[in-house]
C-alpha cells in the first residue's frame, strides 16, 4: 500500500471514529431532552459532553493529518424514539464502539491513537454500566440514597447470615447426597451393613469435597475482589478526575442533585482509600465486610455437610433390614422439610412452600435411586 493510500485510510478511520463519537452524543442530547427527572436529564447531557470531547480528539488527529471536518452525521429516525428506545440503541451503540475500537488497537502502531483509544475504552465502560443504571434507576429520596449507599440495606451482607446460608446449603447437599445413596444401594442389595458403609464413605466424601470446594471457592472471589480493587486503584491514581466525574454521575443516577453528587465526591477525593472503597462499592459492588474466610467456609461447608450426610443413616447403626430403610426415608424426608424450612430465613419466600419444596425433591431422588439399584440388582440377576 502506498503512502497515499495509507494516509486515506488514516483519514476515513479517524473520520469514522469522529462520527461514531458524534452519534453517540446526538443521541444522549436527545434522550436528555426528552428526560423529565433533572437528575436523569442532567446525567445524560453530561454524557453527551463526554461523547463530544472524544469527537474532538478525533478532530485533532483528523488536523494534524491535513484533513478538513468531515460532515456532520444526519438525524434519522430517532426523533420519533422514547428515551427508553434511545438508550437501548445507545446501549447497541456503546457496544458496536467498543468493538471498533478494539479493533483498531490491532491496526494503529502511532502510540499516540492508542492512547486516544485507551482512553476512550475506559470512559466508554463506564458509560456502559451508566446507561443500564439509567434502564432501572428511578429517582430516589436522598435519605434513601444515603441508606443504600452506606449499607442500611445491604442485610443480605452481614457475616451472621453468610455463614447461616453456607450451612443450610451444606446441610442439604449432604443430605440429598446420601440419602440418594442409601436409596439406591437399598435398592440393589438387602444388607443394611453394606448401606451402612456405602452411606458413610459418602458422607466422609461429601464432606472432603465440599470443604475443599468451599475454601477454592472463597479464596478464589477474595483474589478476583483484589484484583479488581487493584485495577481500581491504579485508575484512581492515573486518571483521578475521570473517575471523580464517574463518581458523581453515579450519585446523580441515585438521587442526589448535581452539587450535592459533586460535594460528597469531592470530599471522598480528599481520602483515597475512603474514594478506592466508594468506587469499589459503587462500581464493582464490593463492600468492606464482603471478603470472606475460606478457612471458615470451609470449615462451615464441610461440617454442615457431613451432619446431613450422617442423618439419613443414624437408623442403620441402630437398626437392620426394611425396618431400617423405611426409618432412613422417614428421617430423611423429615429433615428435608426442616432444611426447606430453615431456607426461609435467607430467602423471602414462606417457611412451608420452602420446605415442602424441598421435601417433594427429596423425595424424588430417593424414589429415582431406589429405583435404579433395583435396575441394577435385575440386570445382574437377568
């Protein structure tokens, strides 16, 4: 390709970005004008700010290539769009410019429109998740802002009923697991020693399992918390006013005016690790106390696993023949109601729908297993 030929391609690419960025703002100016909540209508007029200062950097490199302004994008049929319709093909939009940035970053070596482009792709993430706020967040009583903000609501966080659902979650899988092994070898075989046995080695097996999976699990959402916590970081650190305007747009979309956003933003800047934890919390939806201890899950996970393994088989140390089986079922379906049951307590829904729920699945996996260990006693037997 000659040098000619390079250069127009240059030109064409850098007016296709400058129309791209031109596009996005039209749009935001139009969903802005046709927003009723000021603090809505303010957000998207910012955005649309944003949008027309990228333009401009393409303008600037479209100069420095001897290239006059392209045209301006024509208007189509977004007039006769409602804001909700405009900020779904915004949302597309956002999507579509992600994507043609990336992969321009494959084919421009000047380091100076990569950087361009970092920048854009940065501010355009956050755009992002700001225009799907914009889809479900109404406007909010300050009070109720500042409750959300500040964790008044966040309940369903609290150490006390994380480590109350690890168990019942224990609980039931160990449980399900072992009554459905003891059905099944019932099933295949008579002797209650060998249903014993089989019931406790999976319940020992269970319990491994789940501990092990359950400290990878904690330990593995802890680093992914840091590392993105680091990542936030290090763009606090290089670009401080971006994510201060990000801040404030967020807070806008919560409720607050502009100059209340702006202030409580401001006064977080003056603290950076106070403005790392607001951007994390609002941003990635990480909290303070959200970190958990793997040691302790896994000591939750593998306990409460190995209790409802052990339950559906305290007939058959005391116990032999069918007497032993239907007493294990009977436990069994006993202690499923009760884990359903106790779910209530981390979920909204009733005690008895949890419960009888629970109860109508242990029992199909008992009816299931049973079921196929006499398969298998009637293929060996055929």
């Amino acid at each position: 390709m000659s040098m000619a030929q390079q250069d127009s391609v240059l030109v064409r690419t850098l007016a296709e970005s400058w129309r791209r960025e031109m596009e996005a703002a039209r749009l935001y100016g139009r969903a802005a004008t046709l927003e009723q909540d000021p603090s809505r209508r303010s957000v998207l007029t910012q955005l649309a700010d944003i949008e027309k200062s990228h333009a401009e950097l393409w303008i600037g490199k479209l100069r420095e290539a001897g290239a006059s302004t392209p045209t301006a994008p024509q208007a189509d049929d977004s007039s006769s769009l409602t804001s909700q319709e405009l900020l779904q093909r915004l949302d597309e939009l956002e999507h579509q410019n992600a994507a043609w940035y990336q992969s321009l970053k494959h084919v421009f070596e000047d380091q100076a429109l990569v950087g361009i482009i970092d920048r854009i792709n940065e501010e355009e993430s956050h755009h992002d998740s700001t225009v799907r706020t914009l889809f479900t967040a109404p406007a909010a009583h300050i009070g109720e802002s500042l409750g959300r903000l500040w964790g008044a609501e966040r309940w369903h966080k609290r150490d006390s009923v994380g480590w109350l659902g690890d168990a019942i979650y224990g609980v039931n899988d160990g449980l399900g697991a072992i009554f459905g092994i003891i059905a099944g070898v019932a099933g295949y075989t008579a002797n209650s020693h060998t249903v014993l046995v089989s019931g406790f080695f999976g319940a020992v097996a269970s319990t491994l399992s789940m501990g092990v999976g359950a400290w990878l699990s904690t330990r593995s959402k802890n680093e992914l918390a840091h590392s993105e916590q680091q990542h936030e970081r290090r763009e606090i650190l290089e670009n401080p006013d971006e994510e201060l305007e990000e801040l404030r747009l967020l807070y806008e979309l919560k409720g607050f005016t502009k100059n209340e956003a702006a202030e409580i933003a401001d006064r977080l800047a003056g603290d950076p690790e106070q403005l790392l934890k607001a951007m994390s919390q609002e941003e990635l939806g990480l909290s303070e106390d959200g970190e958990g201890n793997p040691w302790s899950s896994a000591g939750i996970g593998a306990l409460s696993t190995f209790v409802g393994g052990i339950l559906p088989l305290t007939p058959f140390f005391f116990m032999s023949g069918i007497a032993a089986i239907v007493a294990a079922a009977i436990v069994s379906i006993v202690a499923h109601f009760a884990v359903g049951a106790a779910k209530s307590v981390v979920t909204v829904r009733s005690w008895w729908t949890s419960g009888l729920e629970m109860t109508v699945a242990g029992i199909l996996v008992g009816i299931v297993s049973y079921a196929v260990g006499l398969l298998g006693t009637a293929l060996i037997h055929a």
